[in-house]
C-alpha cells in the first residue's frame, strides 16, 4: 500500500495485488465503503495485477480485504496490522493514525529579485571578511 497525505484530512491510499493472484476480478471491500464489492473495484494493469485509489479520513485504522472474482477473500500481506473477524479469519488494517498528525511543510514563496538583492547586501555589510580582522588602536592621552 502507498499513502499519500492529501488536503485537509485525508489521504490517498492506493491498494495493489501481484498478477500472481490468478484472478479476472478484484476489489477491495472495507470499513470505508461498508464492505461494499462493487464500491471500489480495482482496475488490471499492464502487469496483470491489480490497483484502485482510495481517499480516505485520517487520524483512524480500516479493516479491508479483497475480494478475487466475486467469491475468494484475500488478505494484504504487506497490511499495516490483522485482527480477526467474525468468520474466524482476519482482517487486514491501513493504519493512517499517524498521518493526522504528520503534517508536510509549508512550502517557501521564493523572494522577489528585490527582496533577494536586499538580503545579500544586508548580509554583506553585517559581517567583515573572513581572515581580516580590525586593529584596535589605542587612544593616548
């Protein structure tokens, strides 16, 4: 799985099967879409495998499995967690806790040529020349 933080509180989620799985169809049902099989139904690539993109809240863990031609149930085996479930098997889980709280830096407006030509000499005449440094002369009286 490959998760992407996305505006506000979501993130992209994007789900993938191996060609090895051996089947014509694939979806993956979860917590999101009620478990829906027809909800996001995963599209084959060039591969054979399979891949579908889903936006989902942060800040929370989904249970999820899919489902292989409308009657096999498989498990994510590179799942972030598994709990069981009612029907003595488990659950894979996307956990995206984490993302409600990471949140990507702000991108830096790049300064003008006026702010950057100010910046430069402001910094030019804060400091002396690396390796000279003043003479003190000493007043007589």
């Amino acid at each position: 799985m490959v998760r992407f933080r996305g505006p506000g509180g979501t993130a992209s989620v994007t789900f993938t099967l191996a060609p090895s799985v051996g089947a014509q169809t694939a979806a993956v049902c979860g917590e999101w879409n009620d478990w829906s099989p027809t909800a996001d139904v995963m599209r084959r690539d060039a591969d054979g495998g399979f891949s579908v993109t889903v936006e989902l809240e942060v800040g929370r863990a989904y249970r999820f499995r899919y489902l292989l031609d409308g009657v096999r149930w498989e498990n994510d085996w590179a799942a972030d967690a598994y709990l069981p479930n009612s029907y003595g098997e488990d659950d894979s889980v996307v956990d995206l806790t984490a993302l409600a709280t990471a949140r990507p830096p702000a991108a830096k407006k790049a300064p003008t040529k006026k702010e950057a030509t100010k910046t430069i000499k402001k910094a030019a005449t804060a400091k002396e020349p690396a390796g000279k440094k003043k003479k003190k002369t000493k007043k007589t009286t």
